[in-house]
C-alpha cells in the first residue's frame, strides 16, 4: 500500500487540557452563562488544530496565546493579533499567534478526544497551509460585527477549512461538545460577516 502522502486532520482537544484550571474553569463559567441564556444545558467545550501533511511533509496548524518570546520563526508563526482590544498587540502577553509549524507540536494534542479525516486530497492540503497566512487580524475575544460569538481559535481554523472549501467540518464534533467561535470563523470566511475588527 502506497503510504499517504497528503492528508488534513482536525483534532478536537478539551478546553483546559494540559491541567490548564485556569481555561478550564473560566470555560465551564463562560459555557454555563452561554447555556442559561440559550436555555439548554451546558455543554463541555473544546478547542481545534490542525494537522496537516503536504508531499510527505508533516505540519500543524494552531493557536498560541500569550506569544512566549520574539522568537516567533522557530515555532512558525505567519500571524500574529491583539487579545482583547486592538491597541492591546503592543504587549505580548496581549498577542495571540496563528502557526503553520513544520514537524511542529500541538500542546495537549495527545488528550485530543477525536481526530477527524477531512482530505487526502494534495491541493486541499498545499490550499491549507497557503490560507493560513492569509487568516485576518481580528481581536482574539471580541465579536465582529454580525458573527454569533467571539473570535478565537476556533474561528481561525473554521476560516481556513471554509476558505479551502471543506464545508461542516463541525458536523463531526464529539457528542456532547460545542466549539465556540465556529461559526464566526465561518461567517467570516464565506463573506456574510465583516472581517474587520468592533470598534
């Protein structure tokens, strides 16, 4: 069997994974208020990477906040952008990064609860790792205008998997799980939102 050369992955990872009490935590209050104005119950939540072989060549596709040092080409940074209000990128523990890392590494992607299949196809994947650089610079935490829900990390990955034209990849989410930020990425992505940041 010829060994798979092309291939694009979504992981779904636990908020919080890592013994992160801090997200964690933060997250359960977050989906509970969510939830309670939704009148349903909460859900556990989940955040997304990528992983991403193009030509037999492995990379991975994720979030970083806050930015740990200038050092930003040695973990393959393509983007970087303001948490919280615009002004705020200034400072690096206020900079979230967006990488496309080669043979890099996803923290806690060993606790990932599921790792979905979405292409094999070559173009697909070189399309991926090509939009990654091309993710708008929108502030990690607010919600632009006319999306449902804040920006994250989430929305990153939603943009880059609907800009490169696989649609739903959130069809598959585990049972019992929500992704939030989803949505806006692929409101963004499909032009039916605004790419620019709330004033």
């Amino acid at each position: 069997m010829t060994p798979t050369r092309n291939a694009v992955t979504l992981l779904w990872i636990p908020l919080g994974a890592g013994g992160n009490g801090f997200v964690r935590n933060n997250g359960r209050i977050f989906e509970r208020i969510a939830a309670r104005r939704q009148k349903r119950e909460p859900l556990a939540l989940v955040h997304s990477a990528l992983e991403v072989l193009s030509d037999g060549v492995r990379y991975t596709i994720e979030n970083g906040w806050p930015s740990p040092d200038a050092d930003t080409a040695s973990r393959g940074v393509v983007l970087e952008g303001p948490v919280g209000a615009p002004w705020a990128a200034r400072f690096r523990a206020f900079r979230y990064e967006v990488r496309r890392w080669r043979d890099g590494v996803i923290p806690d992607a060993d606790e990932a609860i599921d790792a979905v299949a979405l292409s094999t196809d070559g173009r697909v994947a070189r399309d991926v790792l090509a939009l990654t650089a091309e993710v708008p610079c929108l502030v990690w935490g607010r919600t632009p205008p006319g999306c449902p829900e804040m920006w994250n990390s989430n929305s990153v990955v939603a943009w880059i998997l609907t800009r490169a034209g696989i649609q739903n990849a959130d069809a598959r989410l585990p049972a019992g799980t929500r992704a939030p930020g989803w949505q806006t990425g692929v409101e963004v992505a499909r032009g039916t939102a605004t790419n620019s940041n709330p004033s």
